[in-house]
C-alpha cells in the first residue's frame, strides 16, 4: 500500500515528434481546407493558451476560442456546434467531453498528453488515497477522468486557494494531487495541512531563479509574472502569480512596460493581443543544454499542428481522434466537477485558470 506520494522524477515522457514544418503556401491550403471542413461538418475549433499561435489564430478567425481548459470546454459545450475540435491536450478534451457529452469531440491527436496527467496513474493515486481515508481528496483540472471521479473537489488554480481555505476552515486535512509546487504554493498561502502528490509540470518546472534573478537586472522596470506551476524560488521572484488567465490580465492592468513571463510562450499570443505595446519576455528555463525538456513550451501542444487538426475532420477512420468518457465515469468526475462550479457561484466568480 502506498501511504507518501511516489517520487515520479525517474518517469521518462515519451516526447512526441514535432509536427512537419509547412511551406506559407501549405498552411494556406490546410487552413482554408480545415474552415470549409468546419462549415461543412458543424464544428468549432477550441484552443488552449499554449498551442501555437497560428492556431490560436485560426480559432478566432472561425468563431472557435482560445481560452484554458475549463473555459474551453464550457464554450464547447454552449455552443450550438455539434462538433467539438479541441486543440488542446488528452484531458482537455476529456473535460469538453464530460460537459457536452451529446456531442463528438475530436482531437488533433490523442496522443497529446500531459505530465501531470502521466504521473498521476489512477491505480497508484487510489491507492495514495485509499491509504489515508481521513483525507478530503483535491484535484486540479490537468487529471484524467478516472483521477477526477476519485476525487471530493475538482479546482483550478483560479479557484484552488478559495477552496483549500474553505476546507481548511472546516478542519479537513487535504490530499493534494498531483501538481506539488501548485500545492505547496496553496499550502504556504492557506497553512492547511495537505498530503501532496509528487507531479510535475515539466514546461513551469524548468524555469530558473538563479537566470531570473540575471535578467531582472538586466530589465529592472519589468515585472515578473509566475504561474504557480513553477518551483518556490521561482513563484519567490514574483510580482504577480496566477493562472493563464490571471496572467493576461496582469500584463493588461499593470502599469509596467515589460514583463517576464514564466509561463509557457504559447500565451504570447493573447498576452500580446491585451497588452498591445507593451514588452513580453521569456523567463528563462535550463536553455537547450541537458536539463531542458521543454524550453517553455509544450511538446504536447505543439503536436496540434493544421495538418493534424485537418485529418481529424477529414479521416473517415476517427479512432485516433474521437474522445470517449465512459458514462458512469461521467457521472462521477461530474461530481467534483460541480462542487467546484457550485462554490464559485457563492463567489459570484467565473472559474477559470488551469494551465
Ligand atoms: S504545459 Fe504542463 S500542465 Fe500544460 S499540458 Fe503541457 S505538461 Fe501539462
């Protein structure tokens, strides 16, 4: 029986090949397939932050959305489409699923996952929980289905220090799964007593404090934006941390010019776009040398390429596209799910924010 969260540093990722770089005159002729193939099937495309900014693009320029994965799946689901293309990563898709389960959902591929979700195996983590019953279990959004129908609360890193305080009030001792620098984040903020599962984000763990502190220097009137899913001594060096969308509006709102950005750069693009003249700088990861696995940015989301996001409507075979959530399944990770949406109405807050 497990009873201390495994130690996940020795998982090896099996890193995707990058999507086949494409002349102007390909993407043109992918695009201009994949809007016809939008119209004709009844489809919107939804992206996450983190895809590639054509991509972004090419969700707004068909009245799809570019959002992070809750809001995603809620646009999804009100939508009037029938078909759902998410350009995203496995859970994401699995979420767009669980709230518009009459719907197709199709992704560019379903091998696009996530470290979070690959080090939080469902086996291990009931077993995790199993072993400390006396716990009320917490989930963030980047989890499977399964994890998610294992837990009490669903949260996402908007509403995670609302809801750890809540529970913390109400004298229950945490388990924390699986990203541990969000939750020793929310445990520092919040003082609960909370179990954490060992997991990581492989881009927001390689961000450096040592080459942050340098280029601060080098940029002293930029302000430093940290998503929590960063080290401590990273979201340390902060003016402001939140979730994607925190972010964006920090860069919008914030008197500064310049701001350092540690976040995956795939958020450049609406970064930009509500922050127009204003200086977006990476915050500097491990660089191209040994420890860098990412180089802020994802691997998994960059396989959402136009080729991919094509073949996914045109592929008569959908199997390597079509995302299925088992029904009972549904109803239980809806569960969580709800609570969280229910506690952010006594909030009167829009819940939005995972990575
Ligand atoms: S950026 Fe990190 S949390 Fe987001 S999908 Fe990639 S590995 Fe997962």
């Amino acid at each position: 029986m497990i009873t201390s969260a495994p130690n996940i540093d020795s998982i090896e990722y099996p890193f995707p090949a990058k999507p086949a770089v494409l002349s102007d005159a390909e993407k043109a002729d992918y695009k201009a397939r994949i809007k016809q193939l939008l119209i004709e099937q009844d489809a919107v495309l939804v992206a996450h932050y983190y895809t590639d900014p054509e991509i972004q693009a090419l969700a707004e320029e068909t009245g799809g959305c570019v959002s992070d994965s809750l809001e995603m799946a809620r646009f999804g689901r009100d939508h009037p489409a029938k078909k759902l293309i998410v350009a995203g990563v496995k859970f994401m898709g699995e979420t767009s699923k669980i709230l518009s389960p009459e719907k197709t959902v199709l992704m560019p591929t379903l091998e696009a996952t996530c470290s979070l979700d690959i080090g939080c195996p469902i086996d291990k983590f009931s077993e995790f929980c199993d072993a400390h019953p006396d716990h009320t279990v917490v989930v963030y959004a980047n989890t499977s289905a399964a994890v998610k129908a294992r837990a009490d609360w669903v949260v996402t890193s908007s509403i995670a220090l609302e809801i750890v305080e809540h529970l913390d009030a109400e004298g229950k001792k945490i388990i924390w799964g699986p990203d541990r620098h969000l939750g020793s984040y929310i445990a520092k903020e919040t003082g609960a007593d909370m179990l954490m599962w060992q997991g990581d984000c492989i881009v927001h763990d390689e961000f450096k404090a040592k080459a942050l502190r340098e280029l601060k220097i080098q940029h002293p009137n930029a302000a430093i934006l940290v998503h929590p899913e960063s080290p401590a001594n990273v979201v340390a060096l902060a003016d402001a941390v939140g979730s994607t969308s925190q972010l964006i509006k920090a860069a919008q709102t914030m008197a500064n010019q310049e701001f350092i950005v540690a976040t995956d750069r795939g958020i450049f693009y609406k970064m930009q776009q509500a922050a127009p003249g204003k200086t977006l700088i990476e915050a500097p990861t491990g660089g191209n040398g040994a420890t860098c696995k990412s180089c802020a940015h994802c691997p998994w989301m960059a396989m959402n390429g136009l080729q991919a996001i094509e073949a996914s409507l045109s592929a008569e075979d959908k199997t390597q596209h079509e995302v299925f959530v088992d029904d009972a399944l549904r109803d239980e990770a809806l569960i969580p799910l709800n609570r969280m949406l229910d506690f952010a109405k006594t909030l009167n807050m829009k819940v939005k924010g995972n990575a």
